[in-house]
C-alpha cells in the first residue's frame, strides 16, 4: 500500500535537501516524497530536489507563499498515493523515525485519522501545548488535545480530504482538522512518534511567547465559526 509524504518547506533550502537525503538513505518501501516548495525565495527554492530520485521525489513549487495549511492542501491534492502523510520539513522527524508510523498508518482502516502525540520534547514545550489543549478543548467542547502532533495521516477515499482541503491555510490548519473529524464522528487513533530539534534554521511564527499566545488566541477565535460551518449531525463519516 502506497504512501505519500507531503512537507511543504519555505526559505529553508538546507532543510529540503537534508530531508530528501534522509528519506532515500531509509529506503522506505511503497512511500513517495511530496515536497512543496511554499513560495520560497530564488536561492531557496527546491525544485532541484527532484532530480535525486526522479518517480519518488516530487516538488510542487508555489509562486507565493500560501501558508502551512496552504502549503499542505496543494501536496494533498496532487499527491496520488493511497494514505497520505504529511509533516513539516524541519527535520523534528526525520523520514528515518517514520517506518513504524508508517507501518501502523497501513494497518487502519479506510475511515480512520492517524495523528501523532509528540513524545522526547523539554518541559517548555510540553507545558505550552497542555495549555493551549486545555484552551482549546474548552472553547470547542471537545478534547483537542496536541492538535500540532504531526505526522498526520489520511487515507485518499476518506470523506474528511474533501472538507480539510478547504480549511484555514495558516497553522490553525492542524487544529482544524483534529476537531472537524471529532466533530463529524470520525474515528482519530493517536501514535507515540519521538521529536528531535530543528535541523536548521529557524521557525517562520515561533519567534517568542508573544507570537506563540497570537497563534493560540487566532486559534480560539476560528473554533466557533467552524462548528457554525460545520454542524455536529452533518457528519463527515456519513458523508
């Protein structure tokens, strides 16, 4: 069963490139590499990248830049693989710790989300995320719980791609897809997958406790015109 990896990567050439050599050196079986070039600037952009290993590794290349959300749905809809997998190309997790996950992806069924709960991380991160759960389920009314836990997983023929692909294109787009698939009685199964740091370079919104409390506030403020959008009996499931 064929596995497409989606990473949209933006100004962050040194990354693409560490994450291609990864991904080929661990020869993961039935899986494909998706990279989305996010509008990178000239001296960054990585459609050389497919050069390596023409038939495995794909780059789409956006002229502007269209978010995190933006840069994944332009990955999942030409990506043709039957589960599709997407992650950040920061190296956290590297393509080399993904043979479990992406064995256990393979095992659910058709119907099912696959989200990841981000294990190995310091106590500052940790608290930050069990707060911002803790905001989030209480304004959504359901347990949202390290919605930004990703590798997320996705098979093409469930009804959940189509409502996903048109969400939010900014980091609210995790969240988004985690309470819209409790919300429409999809089933969401959880995995154990172990972070490591950024390889290089920097994140484009984690410059400080300030950026990080604007993320979460936006956040907030979406969830109630998402359960607007979509009510609980429109279930996706059902679809």
């Amino acid at each position: 069963m064929e596995v497409s990896l989606v990473v949209p990567v933006f100004n962050n050439r040194t990354n693409g490139e560490a994450f291609c050599r990864d991904f080929l050196n661990a020869n993961l079986v039935n899986t494909r590499l998706t990279l989305v070039d996010n509008g990178s600037d000239e001296t960054e952009s990585l459609g050389h990248l497919a050069d390596m290993a023409p038939g495995r590794i794909r780059v789409i290349t956006l002229k502007v830049n269209e978010g995190f959300g933006g840069g994944i749905q332009a990955g999942l809809k030409l990506a043709d693989s039957e589960w599709l997998v997407w992650l950040p190309g920061n190296m956290k997790v590297p393509p080399s710790g993904l043979r479990n996950y992406l064995d256990y992806v393979r095992s659910q069924d058709v119907g099912t989300l696959i989200k990841a709960y981000r294990s190995g991380r310091s106590f500052g991160p940790r608290a930050k995320t069990f707060l911002a759960s803790v905001a989030q389920s209480v304004v959504s009314g359901t347990l949202l719980c390290d919605t930004g836990g990703t590798p997320t997983a996705l098979h093409k023929d469930n009804p959940l791609l189509t409502v996903i692909l048109n969400g939010p294109k900014d980091y609210s787009f995790e969240s988004f897809v985690l309470f819209i698939a409790k919300l429409g009685g999809v089933k969401v199964v959880r995995l154990k997958v172990v972070y490591g740091v950024r390889l290089f370079g920097s994140s484009h919104w984690q410059s400080g406790l300030g950026s990080e409390l604007r993320l979460i506030t936006s956040i907030l403020m979406k969830i109630p015109s998402w359960r607007s959008r979509y009510k609980p009996q429109e279930s996706v499931a059902k679809n």
